[in-house]
C-alpha cells in the first residue's frame, strides 16, 4: 500500500494488557486503561478475576493531557479501579452502550456510546479524528451472552477532507470472517493492533489466539501489524511468539512490529523504531 502523506506522528506507546497511547496526528488517545501492579487482582465479572503478572508500562501521572478514552468492554483488565479514581471525569470515552451506562454511574459525564458502525468524531484545528465502532464477538455461542458487549474501533485521521491514516484495534473479539467488512466500509489499513492471548474463561477461548490472529492478517493484510494483550494475566494462554511465528510460517504479507511495556513505535509500516 502506498503511504498516504499529511499524516504527520502516528505512534503508539505499550502501556501493558490492551493499554495504548495513541498519538494519531494532533490528537492523544488512551486505549484500554489498566493501570494495576504485579500481584493485584482484575475482577472480570461472575465471581471470576485473574492476578496481573507484570508492572504496568504506563501510569497515570505520566498521561499527557487526553483527547479521549477509547474502551473496548467493561473488564477489570480494560478499566479498572485505578482508571476510576485517577481519569478525570471530564474526558471523553467513546464505548459501547453498556460500558458507557457503567461508566455514567462512575460519574464520568461525556461518554459517546457507540453501537455497532456508528461514528464518532473529535476535531482540532482543521483536522479531524473519526472513530468507528466495529462490532465483534467476544465468547462463542451462549458464553456470548454472559459477557460485556464489546467493540473494535477504527480511527482515521482525517486531513483536507482525505483520509491520511487508518488504524484498527480490535478489541477483546474472536476471530468471524465478518471482520472483512472493516475494509469493505472503511477502506484499506495502514495498522491493526490486535488483542491476542488467546484469553481462556472456564476453559474457553475468549479473545483471538495465535492461529485466529494470522487469520485476521490474512484477511485484512494491513501493512502493519503491532500485537497487544498477550502475557499481563493468567487466563492469557497463548504466547506473543506463537503468533510471531504462526504468520511468518504463513508467509503472511506486512510487518509484524512487537512492542515492550512503556516503549513506543511508529504505526506506519516502514518508520524506524525510535
């Protein structure tokens, strides 16, 4: 894919689980906040929760000043109660409905909820930042119903009316060949982020694992591929090198650039790791 010019910085610093800052041209988006320490319990609803493993790559007193908050679901490993307490309530976080209806309760006032292709759009100066929510299934068959709704997101910064870059993040969603429709509606990427891990609940599989992650790849080709949400909590089963290599055996097109805790890189395929 050629590279669209204008789109200036791209850049996404790894904050650990699906905890992403997101530099998208002027404007600064947090992703997923999970700020607990080693050793501190994520509760994920039901009476279930998993120990982190790891220290976080991010904390709130280091966050520039935010844009918004991109939510996938309404997870102890996505918000947690940290992101509570230290977040200021002002800030806006495009969700779903039910993370939002959460979230309200939690007294934060300028929640957008998405449902399912519906847009959101911030603006500074003659730019603007477009998200829309991709749905996606985050259990198969009737697990689906016991879990938060939960989406993807797909952010194009748009410049002099054309689109200078396109990201998607996928959220904590299973592999489903109707994720095709993110190019069929938005156009070719420039990146995916992935949420991977292959995360286990009762013994079944609830986000994408290495095979349903190259899968994703093939499908959408994207030029760059930066895989988040993979060794933080114990119920992340599968390894970020089983993916690594599952698309290099695949011949997969692209990039595969891994990223560590508090680390940043570019989100354009081709751009040097700084």
């Amino acid at each position: 894919m050629a590279v669209r010019p204008g789109a200036g910085d791209v850049t996404l610093t790894f904050g650990g689980t699906a905890t992403t800052l997101l530099r998208v041209g002027p404007f600064t988006l947090l992703t997923d906040p999970n700020f607990l320490h080693r050793g501190q319990w994520a509760h994920l609803g039901y009476g279930l929760r998993s120990r982190r493993r790891t220290d976080p790559g991010l904390v709130p007193a280091q966050l520039p000043e935010l844009d918004a908050v991109v939510l996938s679901h309404m997870h102890g490993d996505h918000w947690d109660r940290v992101a509570t307490r230290a977040l200021p309530r002002e800030v806006p976080v495009v969700t779903t409905p039910e993370a939002a209806r959460c979230l309200d309760r939690r007294g934060f006032t300028a929640t957008a909820d998405l449902r399912a292709w519906q847009i959101h759009e911030l603006s500074r100066g003659e730019d603007v930042l477009r998200v829309t929510s991709v749905p996606g299934v985050h259990g198969p068959g009737p697990l689906a119903r016991l879990l938060p709704q939960v989406m993807g997101s797909v952010l194009e910064l748009v410049r002099g009316g054309q689109v200078a870059w396109r990201g998607y993040v996928t959220g904590d969603v299973l592999f489903r060949r109707s994720l095709g429709e993110v190019l069929e509606r938005c156009g070719p990427l420039d990146a995916v982020v992935p949420h991977l891990g292959g995360t286990k609940v009762l013994g079944v599989t609830v986000t994408m694992d290495a095979r349903q992650g190259a899968d994703l790849v093939e499908l959408l080709r994207p030029p760059l591929v930066v895989p988040v949400h993979f060794d933080d909590y114990g119920v992340f089963r599968d390894p970020l090198g089983n993916f690594v290599r599952e698309v290099a055996e695949r011949r997969l097109p692209g990039t595969v650039r891994t990223v560590m805790r508090g680390e940043t890189v570019p989100l354009r395929a081709g751009e040097g790791v700084g």
